[in-house]
C-alpha cells in the first residue's frame, strides 16, 4: 500500500504523511503521531494531554470552540469536508485561526485542488486530497492567483485598503 500523501502550501510542496489518521472513535489510540477524531480526544483528554505528536481531527458538524483551552496541546487540526459542497470547513479554521491556533490546520476529504486557494486563505496549511487526486498536479493551485479582493485570514486588509496604503506612501 502506498503511504498517504499531503501537500504542504509554504513552500508548496508533497509529502508523505507520518501521522496517523484514526478514523473510529472507539479504536485505540495508536503509538507514534496521530490524529483522532474529537470524540476520542474528549474522552482520553487527560492521558492525550501530556503526549507528543497528537492530533484532533473535526467532523463538518463539530463544535471548533470545543477545543479553545486546548489549542496549545495538540499539534494539528484535521478538518473534514464530506463533499465539495459543505464549506463549514472554511468557517471552522477561520474559527480557529481567530482564537488563537497556531499549528498545523489540515483540510481532508472530498476537497480538489480547485478548493485549495480558498482553503489557504482561510487558514489551512496542509491538505490531503482524496484518491485518485493527483497531489503533485494540484500544487499549481498556489501560483494561479496572484490579487485578493478580500480580506481573509492571510490577509486581513482588503484590496482598496491595501492601495490606499501603498498611493499612500507614494504620494507623502
């Protein structure tokens, strides 16, 4: 079987993943790095806490703000997004992003690489394409837009704003 593969966006890149996903939330958490599903992670919080290389994974439905005091103790935040459709992965990692998270904000499931621009602006940092998407095609993603309108969690200014500020300094 060949290992997963993730795409890192700085520097855009493809990897191999060296964490592993737990899907069902009554199966042992295994040695080594992993991500477990929030369930898991609610009930064996207090043997999770003080481990190194652990991760919380969030179904579309799961409440972000459920982790806040524990941003600091988990090393990545896997999101789910069950269809291309369901963009309450996008409000999650702004969510988290806003209250403080810092580490690693992981999109997974049925997400191509036509999601990925949106995905880094909100926050994301690695992705997980699902089979037979091909991880090394979708890296083009990044350099296909170069001018954001909007202010997102990239960057908060929007584009008036930021020509304001460079005419600004131009013309002083």
């Amino acid at each position: 079987m060949r290992p997963e593969r993730i795409i890192r966006a700085n520097p855009p890149r493809v990897e191999a993943d060296d964490w592993t996903h737990v899907e069902d939330t009554g199966a042992p958490v295994p040695e080594g790095r992993a991500i477990v599903p929030l369930a898991t992670w609610q009930a064996h919080r207090e043997t999770l806490l003080g481990r190194e290389g652990i991760g919380v994974w969030l179904a579309s439905d799961d409440d972000p703000e459920s982790l806040r005091s524990d941003l600091a103790a988990v090393s990545v935040i896997a999101v789910h997004f069950p269809k291309a459709a369901d963009g309450r992965g996008y409000s999650t990692a702004v969510h988290l992003r806003r209250a403080g998270f810092r580490g690693e904000l992981r999109a997974f499931g049925d997400i191509g690489r036509d999601h990925l621009f949106s995905l880094l602006r909100c926050g994301f940092d690695s992705f997980q394409l699902p089979p037979p998407r091909d991880p090394q095609a979708a890296l083009a993603a990044f350099g296909e837009f170069t001018l954001r309108y909007q202010g997102s969690i990239d960057d908060p200014s929007p584009l008036f704003r930021r020509r304001e500020a460079t005419s600004g300094a131009s013309h002083g």
